[in-house]
C-alpha cells in the first residue's frame, strides 16, 4: 500500500503540467498557452482576459462566452487593463470596433493555433 502511494505522489510530481482551452466564439478551441490570462473581479461586464502579445491577439470572457479579437496593439491592452472602467473601455475601444471594424477576426488576420 505504501509503495503504491509512493509511485503515485512520484507520478504526480513528475507529470507534465495540463494546459487550458476555451471554447470561443466563431473559432472553437483555443489553447491558452501563449496567453497571459487575467481573472478579473473589478468588473461586472469582464470576467477574464487572455491576451497574445507575439500575435496581437485578445480573448474576453463576458457572461460565460469568450469572444475574440485580433489585431489588437499592447497598448490597447494596457489601457483596457488600466480603465476605471474596463467594461465602458471594452464597449467604446474593442468591442464596437470589433464589429466589422478594426479588431474583426472576420476581416483581420487570425493567429495560427
């Protein structure tokens, strides 16, 4: 029984660390680990952001969904990260330009992956 109990802790301290998926809209799956993921708990519009610096690529949890956007500049990023308030930022900035504008995955180039 302690050997067996041995092997597993061994097991389970060598095993290689799981990596995270989202389901997002008009894409599928999307695997986070080029990400930097943010829970975020000031907002009640947001509740995550995953954002892709090497690709410029942004993915926002809102009410349960993920929605992506592309072409989206660090800076753009930063200030969504930094508003008073990241929903009004997000509504103004990337979402509505996001429809058929400046951050449409559907007119901008989708990262591989």
């Amino acid at each position: 029984m302690i050997r067996a109990a041995t092997a597993l802790i061994l097991l389970l301290c060598h095993a290689e660390p799981g990596f995270e998926t989202v389901e997002v809209r008009d894409r599928g799956t999307v695997d986070l680990s080029p990400f930097e993921c943010r829970d975020i708990n000031r907002s009640s519009l947001i509740q995550r952001v995953c954002y892709d610096k090497a690709q410029n690529y942004l993915i926002v949890g809102v009410d349960g969904s993920y929605d992506q956007y592309c072409d989206i500049p660090a800076t753009t990023f930063d200030d969504l990260m930094g508003a008073p308030s990241m929903g009004q930022y997000f509504n103004r900035n990337i979402r509505r330009a996001g429809s058929d504008g400046r951050y449409d995955c559907r007119t901008h180039r989708i990262p591989n992956g």
